[in-house]
C-alpha cells in the first residue's frame, strides 16, 4: 500500500512537472521567473552579506572587545580603577591608540598607532603573518601583542612604505623592528582613523616614542575579563564611579554595546543595501505583474478547451498553482544561488570596511529570499492568474477575458500588504521605510504623470507637424503610442526610476567629488601641524620658512570641556541626538585672539573689540547644541573653570582647508593656560620628504597629511560606490524586464500592426524605423526624466548637505539620455527582428 502511494506520488510530481516543461516554453512564463529570481538575487546578496556580518557580531561578541567589559577614556585611566579590578580577581589589559607618522628611510604616511600591554588581547586571538612576502599570506593566531622592540604593521604600510620584514620603522624617537604583518584585530572598531593603516607596538616601548605630549589626540582603553559575576559587579561599581564623580569623556562598553561605532555603521549599511535591494524587488514586481498577465492572456484558449473537456474550475486552479509553485521554488532556488555569488563581489568591494574572516551565513537569508518570491507571487501573478478559473468556453467564439474577480483584488491587497510590511522589516525604522516608501510612490507617480503628458503632446497633430520630417514611420509610432499609453508610461516610469537610482551614484562618485575638489584652492594647505609645544614656535617657523615655504601662521590651541550652560551644568544625556552628545563628551579645541581669522565671517554678533570675557562660537556648533547669543558657557580647563558669554556667530569655510576653531575667545581668558600651537601649510611634491624631517626634530608634533586623508576618504566612498553600483545594476536590468513585459504586453496589438503594415506593402525598413521610433520615445523620455531627477537630488545633496554647487545637470542629462536609449535599444532588438522577419499571415496568426 505504501508502494502504491509513493508510486502515485511520483506520478502526481512527474504529471505536474511534464505542465510546467510546456507551460515554460512560453515566453512570458519565462520573463516571470526571471524577474522573480531577479528580487530574490538582490535580497538574497544584501541578506547573506548582513547575516554573516551579524553572526560575527553574535558567534563570540568578546573577541570583538578583546575582553568582557571596556573602559574608554580620552585621559589616561585612573589608577583606583585599575586597583579595583585587581580587587575582584580581574584580568586587566590597556591600550593606547592615537594618530602618528610611520616612516621607513625616507617615507613616512600617517598611521593609527596602537600601544598594547603584554596581556592584550584578554578574549580572542590576533592573526599575524612573518612571511617576507605578505602576499604569501602565512598566517599565525597569537594570543598576545608585539614584544618590546618589535612592531606588527598592516600589509598596506608595506607597500606605501616599500619596507619589508626585518627593517625599521621610526616612531617619534623609538626605532622598531617590523617584525610581522598584522592580519587580524578583531577589536579595532571603525572610526575614520582606524581606516588608517595600524602599527602595532609594546606599551612599554611607547615612552620611548615621546609622543604623548599636551593636545595629543588619544584614547586609553582599559580591558577586563573574568567570571560573569566578578564582571557584573565591577561594571556597577564603575557606573556608579563615573555618575558620582561626573566623569566625562569616560564610558563603557559591553558586548551589548561592543564595538558601537562599527555596529551602527554596519547596521545603517545594510538597511541601506536592503533599501536598494527592495527598490529592485519592486521594479521587478512590475514586470511580474505585466509577464503574469500576458501568460494569462496566453493560457486563457488553453484553459477554455480544458473546460470544453470538462475539467473544473478546481482542476483548473490546482494545476495553476502546480506551475505556480514549481516557477516559484525554481527561481528562489536559482536567486539565492545568485545572490550567494553576488554577497562576495560585495564583499570585494567593501575590503577593509569589513571583519576579516566572516562566519559561513545561517539559513535565515534562504527563509526571507524564499518568503519574498512567495510574497511576490501571491500578490502580483496571483491576481491575473485566479482570472484563468473563470474564463468561459465561450472564449474560444468571442476572445474576451473576463475582469478580475473579487477574491483576486483581496489578494493582490495581501500582496501590497505583506510587501510594506516586509519594506519596514528591512528598513528596521519605520520613519526610513515611510520615507523610502513614499519617496518611491512620489517619484513613480511623477514619472507617470509627466510621461503621460509627453506622449499627449507628442501626439497632438501640431507637434506632429513639427515632427514631419520623420516621415510615416514616425507618424504611426505617435499614433501607436497614444493609443495604448497606459504601457508606454509603464515603461518610461519603471526604466526613469531605475536610471535615476543609477545615475545618482555616478554623480555622487564622480562629479559631486571633483566639484568639492575643484572648490579647494591649487596651494591650499595639505599639512596640517599639531601639538607644537611653545618653546618649539620659534625653530619651526625658521624650518618651514628655509623650506621655501614662507612663514607660517601658529594658533594656540587650548584643550576644555564644555560643563556648564547659562549656570546649569551640561551632560551628554542632556541631549537626544547622538552628534550633539559626543561633541559634550569630548573636549574642544579652544583658541584665542583678537583679530578675526581669515575665512570667517561674523553673522550674528559682533566681534572682539576689547580684550575682555566673551565668547564667539560657530553656527553648526551652536545649532547642534542649541546656543544662542547671550548664552553663558562655562569650559573646565587643567582643573580651571573658564567662563563668559557668546557675543558673537560665525560661519566658516571649510573647503579653504585652513586651520579653524568651533570656540574662540580673547586672550585674557585663555593665554595663561597651558596650551600648545597649530599650523597648516601647502607642502610642493618636490618637498616630500619634509614631513618626515619634521617628526624627526621634533618627534612630539603630529604631522597630518590632509591629501592622504582625502585619499582614504575617496577609497572609502568609491567602495561603498562600487558595492552600491553592483546592486543598482540588479536595477538596471529589473528596468530592463519591465520593458521587455511591456514590450510583450503590447505584442498582440503590435503584430496586428505589423500584419496590417505588410498586408498594405510596408518594407521592413519601415517596420524597423518604426520600432526605432517608439522605442527612441521610450528611452528619451525615460532619460531626460530619470537623468533631470537625479541632477536634481545631486544639486539638492551638495547645497544642503555637502555646501558645495554642482552644475552637472547637462551631463546627468545627457547620461541619462544615453543609458535610457541604449536600454530600449537591448530590449526591443530581438523582438523587433521577429516582427519584420514574419510574414502578414505569421503576424496574425502570432496575434
């Protein structure tokens, strides 16, 4: 009996899957799946990429601390919570990082300097690699940092330094041996100076450095491991040390706040990535609405013999979603495969913005690309699909197909439904979703409405006239056209919104970046100069103006922090934005003078006319925080309180690429401080090694290479570029199967054309011209749209966030034309061929 049943099961499997290698033949069920396993390829690679990220944040959360708990301070950590851990039987490991030159001989670039106590890392492993080419890549686990005298560097110092295994690199005044590659801190995070490349060294080699001086930009982290219970109980008592004796720039991190700043840029990358993985799934959703329904159209006859036979309107629905299921399961199987292909180009492009060894991904993404072609499916093919259970036999005399029925409208509203919500699952912020959302509902509705007036005007008999020179050929494509505009907008729009996402992100990657640079000055400083001590003025302005570099100018540079508001004394819980609550944590850079610096600009206020208590604060700053003129601040500086009145608002420009100040006040309040200077100049190419010779005189100062920074900056964009062109061509080619649905969606009507055309003697020169014309419209309107929009989203982007203009609207447009011609080109050609190669009688009977 069990035999039996299996064997009628089989036959059951084989029977539906002999329909389904019928039913795929047809050109439109093939479209279908196409644009299916197209959203699936999309989300599945956005899916897999931020699972394993995710994994590697949960599969071992301590090794991304190097510990169980971590204490970050911009000061160096209090000896009572050192001896505190101690008390409770803690292991303890410290850190210093901070920025500083690297140089080989006669090479140096910036780096990101990380001093390590002999216990670091407490949880995990660093991987190194001794190999004397690191492309040999032999790796080494080591459950602890450099020995003394050694220093472990990023393979990308290496190559700028052109150093290898064995030589020396000069850090202040320590000379180190480069004794491994560093291939692996898991808990380097991702601040904008840990994209700089790492140099890795003892903690007790760094006082031989004479680096750490006053306005040093470091971080001291203290490291602690042990019993869950031990952790827990120091953790509160650490908590309460910090609030009772309010102190600042020190806080906590956990493995629920483990690594925050690289989890919130993660966690904003792939809800971003997601974003443009939905707008894929959505353009693609058009065209399975559009393939759904010329399959319909295809199979109504079928089914109306089938009824003619006798078979049922059950019969005819179970075998419907036989097909549906299988097309279904075929395409999600074939997406995901995509997509886990895909998820490693991503990964290429993104480099080092990533964890170096990601864990494999769990079946999570499989589950929500396999529930999305299920969604996709039931809510834009099942409508026209459910259409076949009534088609009457009567279709075969009188070849209508009924309307949609009511329970095809409800499930194409659960269709709809279940997209949103799964539209907000991916955003995870539903302001994020409602944004996108609408942003993409308002975009495609303009598209719409201003394509459907094009076609309106172009179909008018006196912009016809205007239009004579194209012949009958043209004529009759603005005819055709505006007979069955509702597809030719479908069209535009859906190609429009996707040439817009793309060309967006050329235009942020290319001209946005060269307008920016175009607004630096040729000789605007490129070296800026920190942490000159003042017994050191004198003897670097002689150095620089010996250079040929003219004479500097040195600001002072006092380092505070801001404590109280108008007598109310300020905390970053105060504030509810997470910029406005790390500008409190830290401290400012402060300055004094009495001469407006040049490039910047009074706009509230008035300037220092009196060497007397006042106060002049930039405008971004004082928005974020919320200050006004009149306003009392209160700065603690080396234990002194500071305080006095804003008397004034200034602007700055920043691209000038000068040395600038968020707070400035007349010397009277800052000057006998302690204090060290800054400077900036532009330093010729002829003079490279200029940099170097500075740290080696005076090894305390900071050299800060403002090109290079740029450069790392630019590396960072054009990857995040790259990874987001990579899914925009998902995009691209969404757009493209719309217009192919489209395209097939008009070919009855287009074959009857084409049928009467050669019944009448039209050549096929004039078939193809006017196919060139209908689709030139096509393209056309789509690029100027999707071309103009996007120019306009740039503009909008540098005025209001960037404070650079952009004047590339000719060049998006023009773009914009090209892509949008070169994409109708591709999909109509095939198509077109067919039409002019059939005769009359092959077009109609096709029809």
């Amino acid at each position: 009996m069990a035999d039996r049943f299996r064997g009628f099961e089989l036959l059951v499997i084989a029977r539906a899957w002999r329909w389904f290698r019928r039913d795929l033949q047809s050109t439109e069920l093939l479209w279908l799946g196409i644009a299916l396993s197209l959203s699936v390829a999309a989300l599945s690679s956005v899916g897999f990429l931020a699972d394993r990220m995710q994994r590697a944040f949960e599969f071992d959360a301590r090794q991304l601390l190097a510990s169980d708990l971590l204490i970050a301070a911009d000061q160096p950590i209090p000896a009572r919570f050192i001896e505190a851990a101690k008390d409770r039987t803690l292991s303890i490991a410290q850190t210093v990082v901070f920025p500083s030159m690297a140089t080989v001989g006669e090479r140096g670039k910036l780096s990101s300097l990380k001093a390590v106590s002999s216990d670091y890392p407490l949880r995990g492993e660093l991987q190194i690699s001794r190999s004397t080419n690191p492309q040999d890549k032999e790796k080494v686990n080591s459950s602890h940092g450099p020995a003394p005298g050694n220093a472990w560097v990023d393979p990308a110092l290496l190559e700028v330094l052109q150093a290898k295994i064995g030589d020396t690199v000069s850090l202040g005044q320590a000379r180190l041996r480069i004794d491994a590659v560093l291939l692996r801190e898991l808990d380097r995070g991702a601040a904008f100076m840990n994209f700089a490349p790492r140099v890795m060294i003892s903690l007790d080699d760094l006082p031989k450095t004479e680096l750490l001086g006053l306005g040093s930009r470091v971080t001291y982290r203290l490291l602690i491991a042990g019993s869950n219970a031990a952790v827990a109980d120091y953790q509160n008592w650490v908590v309460n040390a910090i609030e009772s004796d309010q102190l600042r720039g020190m806080r906590i991190e956990t493995l629920e706040t483990g690594q925050p700043v690289m989890r919130k840029t993660l966690d904003r990358a792939e809800r971003f990535l997601s974003l443009i993985a939905l707008l894929t799934a959505m353009v693609s959703a058009v065209a399975i609405a559009l393939a759904a329904r010329r399959y319909v159209v295809r199979q109504a006859n079928v089914c109306a013999v089938m009824k003619c036979l006798g078979a049922t309107q059950g019969t005819i629905l179970r075998q419907q979603l036989k097909t549906l299921a299988l097309l279904g399961l075929l395409a999600a199987a074939f997406g995901i495969a995509v997509g886990w292909l895909i998820q490693y180009g991503l990964m290429w492009f993104l480099g080092n913005l990533l964890m170096a060894d990601l864990p494999p991904p769990s079946l999570w993404p499989v589950l929500w690309s396999a529930l999305l072609s299920w969604f996709l499916l039931l809510g834009f093919a099942g409508p026209p699909l459910l259409t076949l259970v009534q088609v009457s036999p009567v279709r075969l005399v009188r070849r209508e197909l009924s309307g949609v029925p009511v329970a095809a409208r409800w499930v194409a509203l659960l269709g709809f439904l279940s997209f949103a919500i799964l539209l907000l699952w991916a955003a995870r912020d539903w302001k994020l979703a409602s944004w996108v959302g609408l942003s993409f509902g308002g975009a495609v509705a303009v598209f719409a409405l201003l394509s459907w007036i094009a076609l309106k005007l172009l179909a008018r008999s006196s912009v016809s006239g205007m239009l004579s020179q194209l012949g009958f050929a043209g004529r009759f494509a603005l005819r055709s056209q505006a007979r069955s505009p509702a597809f030719a907008v479908m069209q535009i729009t859906a190609l429009a919104i996707a040439l817009m996402a793309l060309l967006i992100i050329l235009l942020l990657r290319q001209d946005l970046l060269k307008t920016w640079q175009g607004n630096v000055p040729v000789d605007a400083p490129n070296r800026f100069v920190i942490n000159i001590q003042s017994d050191q003025r004198d003897a670097l302005t002689q150095d620089l103006a010996t250079a040929g570099l003219g004479k500097p100018d040195l600001y002072p540079m006092v380092r505070g922090r801001l404590v109280e508001i108008n007598n109310r004394p300020v905390m970053p819980s105060d504030y509810s934005k997470d910029n406005a609550r790390r500008l409190v944590d830290r401290e400012f850079n402060l300055s004094y003078t009495m001469d407006l610096p040049s490039g910047n600009q009074v706009v509230a206020g008035s300037w220092f006319t009196q060497d007397k208590p006042q106060i002049s604060v930039e405008t971004g700053i004082a928005k974020t925080l919320g200050l006004k003129l009149g306003d009392r601040l209160a700065f603690e500086i080396a234990g002194e309180t500071v305080s006095a009145e804003i008397t004034s608002l200034r602007s700055l420009e920043w691209g000038s690429m000068r040395v600038n100040f968020f707070v400035i006040m007349p010397p009277v309040l800052l000057q006998d401080l302690p204090q060290s200077w800054i400077t900036a100049y532009y330093q010729p190419l002829n003079i490279e090694v200029l940099d170097f010779r500075l740290t080696q005189r005076y090894p305390n100062i900071t050299v800060v290479d403002v090109a290079n920074s740029l450069q790392q900056i630019q590396d960072v964009l054009n990857r995040l570029g790259a990874a987001l062109g990579l899914l925009f061509t998902f995009t691209i080619a969404a757009a493209i199967l719309v217009l192919f649905a489209a395209i097939s969606a008009t070919q009855d009507e287009r074959f009857r054309d084409a049928a009467l055309l050669k019944a009448v003697g039209a050549s096929s020169p004039t078939l193809a011209a006017i196919a060139s014309v209908e689709l030139a419209i096509v393209g056309g309107l789509a690029g100027l749209l999707g071309g103009f929009a996007a120019a306009m989203a740039a503009w909008a982007l540098g005025h209001f966030v960037l404070e650079i203009e952009f004047n590339s609207f000719a060049s998006s447009i023009a773009m914009g034309l090209a892509f949008g011609l070169i994409a109708c080109a591709i999909a109509g050609y095939q198509f077109q061929r067919k039409i002019q190669r059939a005769t009359a009688m092959d077009c109609l009977r096709e029809a």
